[in-house]
C-alpha cells in the first residue's frame, strides 16, 4: 500500500498533472544508451520569487511523484555500491546524466533536485530542468 | 503477471576489466512471469577483449539466482537477442555456456552479472528486458 503522502500526491497529479519523459543517459556520445521512464508531474514556470532570486525565466519547476519511477524500477539494475556511495539511484540527478522531455520539445536537463523523504520512504521529487 | 512491463536489468560504461563478476541489482516482483525477451547491446566495443553478461533468475529472494540467459561479445559493436520462455518441463540447472540460454526457469526475480577482459574505450552496455 502507497504512503498516504504518495497516495495523495498521485490524486492531485491525476488531476492537475501531465506526462513527460525522465531520461537517464549512460555513456558518452555516440555510444549513449537512454533509460527513460514516463511520469506523472506538475510543471510550471518560474514564479517571481525565483526570478528576482536571479533563476532564467526559461527554467521550469517539477513537482513528480515517486510512483512510476517505482513501477517501472527505474532506472533498472545497477552495480550496488557501499556507504556512503550507495545513493538512491531512483532520484533523479542533477549535472547532465538526467533529462527530461516536456510537451515535445527538446531534453532539458537536471539542474536541481529536492527529493521529499517522510520516514525513509521516497514521497515526492520536487526538480528545476533547464535547456 | 505482477508487473508486466520492460526493464533495463543493467545499463553501464564499460572501460577497465571486470575480473570479478558484478551482480547487478535485481528487478522484483516479477510473479507469475511467463516470458521474457531479453536485448543485450554492446555500443562501440573498442579496445577490450571480452565481455559477458548472465541473466539470472529466481524464486524469491531467498532462492538461488539460476542462470538462464548468456551473452558474450569481444571487440565490436553487437546486438544480441533470445526470449526465455516458462514451460511445465523440468529445467536442468547448470552454469551457461557462451551465447546460450536455459529455457523453463523464470523466477520471480531478474538480475545480471557482468564481466569482461581488457579496457574498453567509450564502449556502453545495455541489457533490457520485456517482461510478460
């Protein structure tokens, strides 16, 4: 059974959300391969806050939910590292290893994650992309 | 089944030699799972010498991880392909020799481990798998 945060997240996404497309990219050009995963989230521009605060107009904020991350076991198996390396591999990255693609348009990248996590469980991922 | 879906059962840069076998992470929850058709990829392939990947499979996770699919590739870009099918036959369980696989045993779990020789340079492996 989801986390009541889950669970509540998911029903205002189905409400107010839209799909798009998370990427993991793994190796290096040409010979990339892409780990995508179709998700639920809100996506919204920067409010006046963030702009006077001096982030590009062209960013856009993500708030997703964990659910089809965990579904689809995103981004599939790993080698397994130890502590403190062993990071939760279904966050999503900021630094260019992850994209996402929105409404058709070109990948944007990561550039800052806020994962939410409420008694060690992954609630909700609160993200910022830029391209 | 559970969760019919696709899966990537490892995805990596390839460069310097895995001389001990890496178990990937395992994909779970997988009851009930009849079919699988496995995708193995090697992208670019140069420099190395050999490099393997075995698809593994059990019942629980407190079996034991059962090898049932085997990919080898050396020194050039390759795609290799099979599905492993779940049949009421008895399965002979042993080690897999190279590019074979071991119908009639799919468990509840996925994983892969990998290994290789040599350095490979800009080289990326993926192995995906449809589930059903």
């Amino acid at each position: 059974m989801a986390h009541p945060a889950i669970a509540a997240l998911d029903s205002a996404l189905a409400q107010a959300g839209e799909d798009f497309i998370l990427r993991r990219v793994i190796g290096s050009a040409p010979n990339q391969v892409n780990i995508d995963v179709t998700c639920r989230a809100r996506i919204d521009a920067m409010t006046e806050k963030d702009l006077a605060a001096g982030i590009p107009a062209t960013d856009l904020n993500i708030i997703m939910s964990p659910t089809q991350i965990n579904d689809a076991q995103w981004p599939g198996g790993t080698t397994p590292a130890l502590p403190p390396f062993n990071v939760d591999q279904r966050i999503p990255r900021a630094g260019g290893v992850d994209k996402v693609l929105i409404r058709g348009q070109p990948p944007r990248a990561v550039v800052f994650v806020d994962p939410k996590i409420v008694g060690g469980e992954l609630v909700r991922i609160n993200m910022r992309v830029s391209g | 089944m559970d969760s019919p879906g696709d899966y990537v059962l490892a995805s990596l840069s390839v460069s310097t030699a895995i001389t001990t076998s890496q178990a990937q992470t395992a994909i779970t929850g997988l009851a009930g799972m009849r079919e699988v058709a496995l995708e193995a990829e090697l992208l670019g392939g140069t420099g190395g010498s050999t490099f393997t990947a075995v698809v593994r499979s059990r019942v629980g996770s407190g079996g034991t991880l059962r090898e049932i699919a085997r990919f080898d590739f050396t020194t050039a870009a390759a795609k290799s392909c099979t599905i492993v099918k779940g049949a009421a036959s008895i399965a002979a369980l042993a080690a897999l020799s190279a590019n074979s696989v071991l119908q009639n045993f799919l468990g509840t779990e996925l994983d892969c481990i990998l290994s290789s020789t040599g350095t490979y340079t800009n080289t990326t492996f993926v192995l995906r798998a449809s589930v059903s």
